[in-house]
C-alpha cells in the first residue's frame, strides 16, 4: 500500500504541479540597495537552495558594474566559479541565428520574407498550406512556422560525435511537418531556429559556428565561446547538477538552438552590443533598424496579432514592473540561463547556475531587476478600470491546443481544464485541477479581456485555421470543450486514482475468502483477479518510470532511444490495453456465475474504467507508444 500511495502521490503531483501562472515576475520581497547587498542576497539563495554556483554580469552603457562568480562550478574537484567560468547558455544560442539572419538581410543576399522552399530546395519540409501560406524565413525565428519543437527521440541523440547541421536536420524526418498553419500561432520549436541556421550555411558558403565565430564572437571578445565539449569547457566549465546529482554533458542534435557555451565576461560583449544598439567599440556589426527589427514580431497573421508584437527575432520581452527587458532564456540539463537587457535605459545583465532549478534562476534575476530599476522612474500611474459591457459570453470549459511532447497531451489536456464564468463585467477564470484561486478580467471595449493585475495580460476570442474559434491570448491558446466532456475527463482523473486501490483492496479480500473458504470457484476468483492484471501493468510502468527518471537527462535518454523502459511503456500499453478488453469480455461471459453481488459489480464497473482507460490513452496515441520514434 505504501508503494501504491507513493505512485498515486507522484501521479497527482505531476497532473496539478503547475496551475495557471499569470505573471513572470513577483515582487522581489528582498530589495538590496547596494552591490554588496546584492551579492549577499544571490548567496543566500544559492545556500538556501543548495545550488552549487552561479556567473553573474552586469552592465550600465559602457561599464562593467558587477562581474563576478560565486560559489563552486565544480564539487567534485572544488573548482570555484569565476568570470572566466564557462556556462552552458541554452536556448541563448538562438540569439545568434537571429542576429546572422539580420546581417546576411543587411549584405542583401537573403530576404526575412524568402520562402524556405526556395532558399532550402533540398530540405524536405511537409507544409500542407504551403500554396496559400508558406513557411519564411522569419517564420522560423518567430516560431510561427508550424513546426513541432523537438521530440524525445531528438533529444535522445546524445552523440558526442558531432553531427554536421544538415545531418542534424535530416535525423528526424517526423519532425519537419508543420502541425499548423504558418503565421497563425506561436509555438516554439527549436528544429524551426536550427533551419534558420542552415540557411545561413547555405547563404554564406561557411558552417554556421564558422560564420557567428567570425561575425560575432570574434569582434566581441569571446575568445572561448562555442557550441561543443571543448578542452577549455572540460578544464574550467561549470559541471551541471540536479538536486545534487552531476549531470553529464549533453551532446544537443540542434547545436545553433541550445549548445552554446560561454563565460560571464564573455557575455558582456553581447550586452554591449545590444545596449549600444548594434555597436561593439563604436564599430557598428548591425543596424539599429535590424535590431529593432529583432525586436517585433512581423510573421503573426491573426486578428490581434499587434499583442504578440513583442515576441520578435529569437528575441523576447520580459516585463518587470512597469519596465521591459529583453533577451532569451537557456536551459539544458543542469544548467540555466537568463540574458536580459534594457535598450531604453542602456542597462543588462546575465546570470547562469549550474543547477536544474529554473526557479533559483528567476529568484537572482528579479533580484537583480530589482537592483538594476531601483533609481529608475517607472510609470506607477494609478489604473483606473474602464466598465465595459462583455460583447461576446465566453462562458463555458476550455481546454489547451497542442502540446510540447505527443506522448504528454492525454496529461495536457486533464491538467489544462479552465472554466470561464460571466458575473456582471467580470469574466472570472478557474483552473479545474489547478491552484483554487479564480482569476478576474474585465472588457476593456475593444473586444478584449484584460486581467485584475495588468492591462498587458489580456485574452480574446479569434478564429483559428485549425480549431475554429478559440481564446487566445497571454493564457495560450484554449479551444471549448462540452461541459459533459470536461466532466468526462475529470471522471476519468479521479478514477485513475481510486480504481487501483479499490481493485487491490476487493482483490486482497477475495483472495483471503478463496483460501479460507470452503468452495474454491476459481471463475468467480479470476473475475477479481483480472482487474487487477490490468492495473498492475500500469502501476508497473509507473514505477518503472519513477525509479528510472531521476533527472531531466535521464527522461532524454532512456526515452528518446531504445531502452528496458521505453520497450516496457511499448509493450506495457499494449498489454494494458489487451487485458482491458478481455477482462471486459470475461466478465461479461461470466455474468451468471454464482458470486457475491458486490464483488461482481465492483469488478465490472473497474474493468469498465479500464477500457475507458484504454479508450482515452488509444486516442491520444499512448497504446503501444514508441517514445523513440
């Protein structure tokens, strides 16, 4: 019982752990005022989190303000972090291709708006509206190209022979499908920036590393950034780590999305650039006007489409207070990265750690936001909400479209249940397995809703290519579902915890009546048992997925390759969903046996849920799932 307890603890954990979040920054409840205080704050949550290390930069026009590391890169060999420290950046890799694109745009050899089947004849590239809505280049760098971001099998190919971008390409055909119409939503996808970057090959007549080394690193004094396991990266790099655990080196298929590494010095360069717009030494490598261009969104073809406005070339926003940052974000596996500037007031920063918790990440940097925008003027003018009659009743349940992995959306969409409800000029929103909190918003008059905390948080109702008509907005993209559907699946939820320990408590009890008893009805035994077989192979995966997935990493490997775990959820499904169907047939077949009512009953209404079980996982393409494909 404990180890079924444990199960259910982890399954409920994984299905509510992250409820509706409506803001990407809290108020710091820590404000240092001085450096000192500031370096003092990132220690304590450093300590507080056990996280191993952290680089940190920070800059102010054309001075260094703080440049510093703290704590260890590496335990094991007791290696301090310091400016010169290298960091696995992440997904801050992205910013490169963007800003080799605008360069190779500035020379005239290539266009943001070129179409991908021109400018990559040779790569097969599946768009069914390709005639009415083709893929650009700028599609690739805004992620509204349609294209999935990557799967398991693609993080899975761990090889630390490095691949040439287009093998890298060419690895996971699957992938080059676009999944929606291009232009009509956002939806991230590493695959789509690493095509942006062999564009950039095909154009240039050099490797991708070759040309941003020469254009880019070059200029800007990184004299050890690059995109693989380098002798300097092994000799001072920042061991990644997982709750204490090492993590080893991933070698990433898509080396242009999220392979490069650099130190805290070596960044400054890259902030200079953007705060003096374009500029390194007064020597100017881009345009203001391109960067500029980076920095809005031109690709997104939808009604509303000026709110996403912000979401530009592998450049995002990141509002802070009444302030807006920008930069990326990176992470890979024991390590995460933050690369924020703010262009209005020539200020920036980076910050990396070399643990898995992106939440310590996101403490330091609101601290350092904090610190940064403490003497700046904000706009605290008080807000004052307009009353608007609602023109449209969203009332009802909406589920999220799409996910970032197949193999989790029959999860996605459980988790994902929001109801809306109308009362007066307030449309209040609740998460259905989420936090109990309800959020309000109110109409703003121009067919939108906007949020109780913020008028940049909004939500509105549009028509998609795809799904017909959805909300969109700051809270995704959600599609209406019945009310007998949201309630469906929320029934099959909560039976998915109760049905196991109820077919193990009936099976228990059954078992002792058979032993102790004086009639052995093996028929009447078998409808209990059968259930049961059922549900143990679910519980077996479970477990199996629980022992076997400690990290991150090890969810990359084992189940973006052939492995005992990935072959046993195969084999596991199918099994569940053979067993499901028999144990209905058998039951049935046996209706007539003479049994205990009670026992009867309980075993058809759990072999009943199974098959519901079955049904569901068959729909959303879990029955005989091969993680590795």
């Amino acid at each position: 019982m404990k180890f079924l307890k444990k199960i259910l603890t982890i399954l409920v954990f994984v299905i509510i752990s992250k409820s509706l979040i409506f803001a990407q920054n809290k108020a710091c409840i820590n404000k240092p005022q001085t450096l000192s205080e500031l370096e003092a704050s990132i220690q304590k949550v450093l300590t507080k989190t056990s996280t191993p290390g952290a680089g940190v930069v920070m800059v102010a026009a054309d001075s260094i303000v703080f440049l510093k590391g703290i704590g260890k890169a590496d335990i094991e060999r007791n290696l301090d972090v310091d400016e010169n420290t290298m960091f696995r950046l992440g997904s801050v890799s992205k910013l490169f291709v963007g800003l080799a694109i605008l360069k190779l745009q500035e020379e005239g050899r290539l266009n943001l708006k070129d179409k991908l089947v021109d400018i990559l004849p040779n790569l097969e590239i599946v768009n069914p509206w390709e005639s009415e809505y083709p893929i650009r280049i700028e599609n690739l760098l805004e992620h509204t190209s349609g294209l999935n971001d990557w799967s398991l099998a693609e993080l899975g190919s761990n090889d630390s022979k490095p691949k040439t971008l287009k093998e890298s390409l060419e690895y996971y055909p699957k992938g080059r499908v676009a999944r929606f119409v291009p232009g009509t939503r956002i939806q991230y996808s590493n695959l789509a920036v690493s095509i942006a970057a062999y564009i950039v090959e095909t154009v240039s007549g050099m490797t991708y590393e070759d040309y941003v080394a020469k254009y880019f690193f070059k200029p800007m004094g990184m004299r050890n950034m690059t995109f693989r396991e380098s002798e300097q990266y092994k000799k001072i790099g920042a061991k990644g780590y997982d709750n204490g655990v090492p993590m080893p080196y991933l070698h990433v298929l898509y080396r242009p999305s999220a392979a490069l590494t650099g130190s805290p010095k070596e960044l400054v360069g890259l902030l200079n650039f953007f705060i003096n717009r374009g500029k390194i030494d007064g020597t100017p490598l881009l345009s203001e006007s391109s960067l500029e261009r980076m920095e809005r969104n031109e690709s997104l073809h939808v009604e509303k489409s000026e709110l996403f406005n912000r979401n530009g070339l592998t450049n995002y926003a990141s509002p802070y207070k009444s302030f807006i940052y920008r930069g990326h974000g990176g992470s890979v596996p024991g390590s995460n990265t933050d690369f924020c500037y703010l262009p209005e007031y020539n200020m920036g920063f980076a910050v990396m750690i070399n643990d898995n918790n992106e939440s310590v990440l996101n403490e330091i940097s609101n601290l350092i936001k904090e610190y940064q925008t403490k003497d700046l003027v904000q706009d605290i003018a008080e807000r004052k909400r307009s009353i608007h009659k609602s023109a449209k009743d969203l009332t009802g349940y909406y589920i999220s479209v799409g996910a970032k992995f197949d193999c989790i959306k029959f999860l996605k969409k459980i988790k994902s249940i929001q109801k809306f409800w109308h009362q007066e000029d307030t449309l209040y929103v609740k998460s259905m397995l989420g936090a109990p909190y309800v959020y309000k918003f109110y109409s703003n008059g121009n067919k939108e809703f906007v949020s109780e905390y913020s008028d940049k948080f909004v939500i509105f109702q549009t028509n998609d290519p795809l799904e017909g008509e959805v909300i969109n907005g700051n809270m995704g993209m959600l599609k209406k579902i019945s009310p007998i559907y949201a309630y469906t699946l929320l029934t099959l939820f909560c039976a998915f915890l109760i049905v196991p320990v109820s077919v193990l408590i009936f099976v228990l009890l059954r078992l002792f009546i058979y032993f102790l008893g004086k009639k052995k009805d093996k028929i009447a035994l078998w409808i209990c048992l059968w259930p049961m077989v059922s549900t143990a192979i679910i519980l077996v995966i479970a477990l199996a997925i629980v022992i076997s997935l400690q990290t991150p990493l090890d969810t990359f490997i084992l189940l973006g390759n052939m492995s005992s775990l990935s072959i046993l959820i195969f084999i596991g499904t199918i099994g569940f969903a053979v067993t499901s169907l028999w144990t209905v047939y058998y039951i049935f077949k046996n209706r007539n046996v003479k049994m205990s009512k009670l026992f009867y009953y309980h075993s058809a209404l759990a072999a009943i849920f199974n098959l519901a079980f079955t049904v569901y996982f068959f729909s959303n393409g879990i029955i005989g799932l091969m993680t590795w494909i």
